[in-house]
C-alpha cells in the first residue's frame, strides 16, 4: 500500500509497510498511481496524453520512469507486502506482565476549574483527595516489583493538579532515589502543573530531578483566560505565564513542554502556538480537546477542517523559522523516519492497561488517566497487582490489527491504532475508531513526513552548491 499527497508544493509518496517516503515530480507521481492497475503500454499512453504539451516529458523518459518504479517495488521501497499482520497478536504476549511507567494521581483535586477538563477538575467523577507517602510508597514498590529487567522506570506526576501535594512527591523521588541504587533500576520523573504554584523551591526541585515537565498554557491570554479559570472565575494567564518563563530560564529552554488545549473557541490554534514563542517557549504541544460531541468546547466537523489547515500553517511557519535560525519543536512533529519506533511500538501503541497504568490516590490501578473514575477499568491495586486478568488480556489483545477499520489504513504503523480511551469514549469501544482524531493524526504526520522531506532536500541543495 501507498499513500501518495502533495503538501507545500511537494509530490510525496509514503510506502506504508516499508516506511520508505519518496519525494517525486509530477511525473513519477502520476505514473505511481496508475503502476499498479494499469500496464506499462496503458501507463505510457496516458502520461503521454496528460503531459502532451510538455516537450520534456518523451516516451523514453516515461519508460524509464517506469523500470525505476518497477526497480523501487522489487527493492522493497514501493509496494511492499505487509509483512506485520500475521505477528501483531503475538508481540505483546512476548512482552509478559512487565510494567515500565505509572502515572501517580497524586491530587485528585485542583486550584483551577477549567470548564473542558475531562478530569472533572481534579476529582475524575469521584471524591477530591491527595495521595499519601504510604501509598505512593507501595506504588514506587508494585513498579519496582513488576518491571522485570528493565532498568529505566517512567513516574509521572499528575492530577489535579500535582503541587497540591508538594510534599509528598518530594518524598516519593527521594524515596525513589534509595530504592534504584539497591535495585539496579533508574526512575525518570515528569511533573505535569498548571503552574499556579510554582515557586523557587518548585523549580530547584523539578530542575533537579525531572526529566520532563509539562507546563499548561493555552496561548493567547484571551483564549487562556476564558478557559483556565480559578473558582472565582478569574483567568490564571497573568499568574502563570511569569512563572513558566523563569522555570524555563533556569532550566536551560530544554526538557520541557508547554501544553496547549484547542477547542470549539479556537481552532486557529496556530496563532496560539505563534504567541508562546513570542513569549520565548520553543518546546511545543497542542493537544485536540476531549470531550463530550454536546459539549460548548467541543471540535465541530468544521472546525476539524480549520485545524487540519492550521497544522499545514504551522509546518510551513516552522521551516520558515528552522532556516531563519530560530527553530522550535512541536511534539506532534516529532518523527524520526530513519530509526523510529520498533516494530513492537508501531503495532502496540502506548502500552496502556500493560505496560502503562495510572494510580488514584487511593492506589487503584487503571489502563491510563483517562480511564480512572470508570469503574469497570479498575485493574487491582498497588497491594494485590492487577487482579483484573481479563482486563489486561483485553488491553493486550488491543493492537493495530485489531481495529478493523485500521487494517488498511496507510497511517497505521506511524499511529499504532490510536488511542484506546478516546476510542471508548467516542465509538463504546477500545478496540474502536475516533474518527476526528484519525483525522487530525493523518494531516499531522502528511506535514511531519513534508517537513523532513523539506529539510533533507533543502540539505542536498546545500551541500551541491558547495
């Protein structure tokens, strides 16, 4: 299979099973479409005919272009047979029952009352609560216990809103850094704040022992403030956006993301992006809101349309301000064609209700911090593991393949299947489709996949003009 587009003028032909990406003229582009219906006479004839007044385009050249074609398919560049189908059910159950990440709810409450929080601010459908050390403690431990061999161990902090209970995650990292040296293991920390909190004491901590932070903001004040709201109604742009700045100053502008939620409110979401690197943040990510389709925030088919048109916006800015000298990271572009993910990440997706698992303040286990509140996606808890067997056989059984509107889409090995609780949430099922969210990942990686071709080409010219 092949999924051919033209963005910003290039003609770009991704070979699905491959990943091989191919950058052709119009030409070749049309002669790729046709290859495999029609034979090399038909090909010919009809080239011909569409580019009869082009004096460059002669029978030989269309030929040739043809054998080079043909040459591509029997390399294993073009066409090539899908090789992964027969081993998706399989690459999970090697995998065994190993844990490698765990998202700690450590405040199931929060000082903002942002109005599309799926998470109910804070309370996930249920009580407000912090997690105590004695339970943070024995998840640290259920993680340790069960992450087999692997030594680096991921623990996101998260909420709510985490800084309401400050105190306990400094004591869950310094517990965490006696127990790898006498287990051989190495955690890796995210912090995820609104930024309300953050104090000096905040960002000595998280510079010193985070390897990531997620620092929320939605952009334009007006658009921030009309969403991330205090109890009192007071928009919080003002309080935070100082206090991002100096974390990011002393943090060195790296490890770190600001992120944004787009909405019904803004769907020209670049112009968000565009003002947080006015304000000097580089590392970038705007997610689409999730929610419910009644919703006042929610996406509407036409706005799907604005932001698809946003991110082709958005790539072409970035190239822009890459060959300008003043280049900024988007996480959605993120892609490495030459040595992405293993093949065990492509069919398997983010290892949620595996892998991955999320911990409530009272130390229940769910698939991942979407699903917690649901009751019928409690897994165990931190004391007894996962006692839900037939739920994680369910969310282990969940791969590409498994989706059957995935099997033949051209973009399933880049997003995995996509993800398992928007799907639930959107279709009733995990193993369902979010149709917007399809959508929108198909047009981020056509612009992720034209960047790097932009990139490389613009590499090539370079070093030929040397």
């Amino acid at each position: 299979m092949v999924h051919q587009y033209v963005l910003n003028g290039f003609h770009i032909v991704v070979d699905t099973c491959s990943g091989a990406v191919h950058v052709v003229d119009e030409v070749a582009y049309d002669i790729i479409a046709l290859f495999e219906n029609d034979t090399e006479e038909d090909i010919t004839r009809k080239i011909l005919s569409k580019y009869a007044g082009r004096p460059d385009v002669t029978e030989a050249e269309v030929r040739q272009c043809v054998a080079d074609v043909r040459a591509l398919k029997e390399s294993g560049r073009l066409f090539t047979e899908d090789r992964f189908a027969p081993i998706a059910g399989t690459l999970k159950e090697r995998s065994g029952d190993v844990v490698k990440a765990l998202c700690l709810h450590v405040a199931h409450t929060c000082n903002l009352n942002c109005s599309y929080c799926f998470a109910s601010q804070g309370k996930y459908h249920g009580e407000r609560a912090l997690m105590s050390f004695e339970v943070g403690k024995q998840a640290l431990d259920f993680l340790i216990a069960s992450s087999g061999e692997r030594h680096n161990l991921e623990v996101d902090f998260f909420g709510g809103e985490p800084l309401m209970n400050f105190g306990v995650v400094k004591q869950l990292v310094a517990y965490a850094r006696e127990r790898e040296k006498e287990c051989g293991k190495h955690f890796r920390f995210t912090l995820t704040t609104n930024g309300m909190l953050i104090d000096d004491d905040v960002i000595d901590f998280a510079n010193r022992e985070c390897d990531n932070v997620v620092l929320s903001l939605d952009g334009r004040k007006e658009i921030h403030d009309a969403l991330r709201v205090d109890y009192a109604g007071r928009g919080s742009y003002d309080t935070v956006v100082p206090k991002f700045q100096r974390l990011v100053e002393k943090r060195g502008g790296k490890r770190y993301y600001m992120r944004g939620t787009f909405t019904h409110l803004n769907p020209d979401f670049t112009k968000d992006l565009f003002h947080m690197a006015d304000l000097g943040f580089t590392e970038l990510s705007m997610e689409p809101v999730v929610c419910a389709p009644g919703d006042p925030a929610a996406l509407t088919p036409e706005d799907i349309e604005i932001v698809k048109e946003q991110y082709e916006i958005l790539a072409a800015w970035m190239l822009r301000r890459k060959k300008e000298g003043r280049p900024i990271t988007f996480y959605h572009y993120m892609l490495d064609l030459k040595n992405g993910p293993c093949v065990y990440k492509r069919l398997s997706g983010c290892g949620s209700g595996t892998e991955y698992m999320a911990v409530t303040p009272w130390g229940d286990l769910y698939p991942c911090h979407q699903f917690v509140g649901e009751e019928k996606y409690r897994m165990g808890n931190v004391w007894e593991g996962v006692t839900n067997t037939a739920l994680r056989e369910e969310f282990r059984a969940c791969n590409v393949y498994a989706r059957e509107e995935c099997r033949e889409c051209w973009a399933r090995l880049y997003c995995s299947g996509g993800c398992a609780a928007n799907a639930l949430h959107a279709t009733g099922s995990i193993r369902g489709v979010y149709r917007a969210g399809c959508e929108l990942f198909k047009k981020r990686i056509e612009c992720a996949i034209m960047m790097q071709a932009a990139e490389q080409l613009g590499e090539e010219n370079e070093t030929a003009d040397r």
